[in-house]
C-alpha cells in the first residue's frame, strides 16, 4: 500500500482532486482508496473539503512537494 500512497501524493501534488477521479488514475476500489487517504489524512499530509456528496482531497504537507521537485 505504500506505493498506492505515493502514487496519491504524486497525483495530488498537481493539485486538488476528487476521490473518484483518484481512483480511477490508480485503477482501484474506491473503498481502497479511501482507506489510503484516510492514512495520509491522519497522518497531516492531506486535508479534504466537502462540496456536496464529493470530497476533495489537497496537499498540505508541504515536505512532500519540496522532495519531489528534487527529482
């Protein structure tokens, strides 16, 4: 599952994204990816808003971008 995260953050260092439009750049369950999210969540690096029924999900780490513009 590690690599599903960082396929996450690498996603969203783009910019802010909806669960389903997470899910169908990996190809999984969205019930998957939710339970990723919720880790990176839990973790600070990700916050979410809610419009409606869609979550959006955002960076808020700012670490992660910083070690990706590196490469």
């Amino acid at each position: 599952s590690n690599v599903t995260r960082l396929r996450i953050l690498c996603i969203l260092s783009e910019g802010e994204r909806r669960v389903g439009e997470i899910q169908k750049m990996i190809g999984a369950k969205q019930s998957y990816i939710s339970q990723q999210l919720k880790h990176l969540k839990v973790n600070g690096y990700l916050g979410s808003r809610r419009e409606g029924t869609q979550i959006y999900y955002k960076l808020v780490d700012q670490k992660f971008l910083k070690i990706m513009k590196a490469f």
